[in-house]
C-alpha cells in the first residue's frame, strides 16, 4: 500500500510542477495576440457593415446612397490592415517562439501544441481576411474615384 501512496505522490508532485517561466511568457503572449485579434475582427465587422453599401452596383442612381458614400473613409480601412499586419508579424514571431520553447513535461508539450495550432490558423485567417480587405479596399477606391468625378462634374 505505501508503495502506491509513494507512486501517487511522485505523480502528483511530477504533475504540479511549475511552468517555465519561457512558457508562462509565451502563453501570455499568445493570450495577448488573441485578444487583439479578436478586437480587431470586431472592428473589420464594423466597418464592413457599415460601408457594405458600396458593394452594391446600384449606388450611382440613388441620392440617399450618395449621401452615405460622402462619408467613406478609406485611411481608417488602411489604418485596419496596418493593425493586421502587425498582428500577423506579432503571431509570426510568437510560432517561431514557440518552436523555440524548451519542453519538461507532457503536459506543457500539450499545451504548446495546441497554441502552436492555433496560431497558424490565426496566422491562416489572417490571410484571408487581408485578402478580403484588399478587395474591398479596391471597391471602395473605384467609388471615391466615382465620388471625385461626380464632385468635378458639378
């Protein structure tokens, strides 16, 4: 019986070790960055929602949209992708850190695993999206072209 109360505690003592301190910045770190993309996404959201009107073709005929397509701001689209781009440096970084990242136990193995997947998804999505937004980024020049036009011709 003793045997396996000393196996038990071995385990549990072995378990219950501390992080190093390498890992605990690279896990805070990773929180960090997943934060400010999540900030972010709500900010491309917005944005999006709020000039998706330009995605439609029939802007030319309608003052209502005319109105709105005064207020298009294409510095705040270019401020957004300047914020993404950091942040996919930043995960760009943080993956190399990762891979960097001396490993103890299995369970801190598991854990880097698991941040390590997530931040090539994130870094994945982030491509995307920064596609997405230079599609949208060229719309939205082809409508100030448009608007500047339109300002000229009166």
């Amino acid at each position: 019986m003793s045997l396996i109360k000393k196996q038990v505690f071995r385990f549990l003592k072995w378990f219950n070790r501390p992080m190093r301190d390498e890992i605990l910045t690279f896990r805070k770190d990773y929180e960090k960055l997943v934060g400010r993309y999540e900030s972010l996404l709500k900010q491309i959201s917005k944005y999006m929602k709020d000039h998706s009107f330009i995605l439609n073709d029939e802007y030319k005929n309608s003052d209502e949209v005319w109105k709105q397509l005064n207020s298009i701001d294409s510095f705040m689209l270019q401020t957004i992708r300047g914020d993404l781009d950091r942040i996919t440096q930043d995960c760009e970084y943080l993956m190399e850190k990762g891979e960097q990242n001396p490993i103890d136990f299995p369970y801190q193995q598991e854990l880097l695993t698991l941040h390590m997947t997530q931040l090539k998804e994130l870094r994945r999505y982030s491509d995307q999206i920064d596609n997405t937004l230079k599609d949208f980024e060229k719309r939205l020049l082809r409508v100030e072209e448009v608007i500047s036009n339109q300002m000229f011709a009166n």
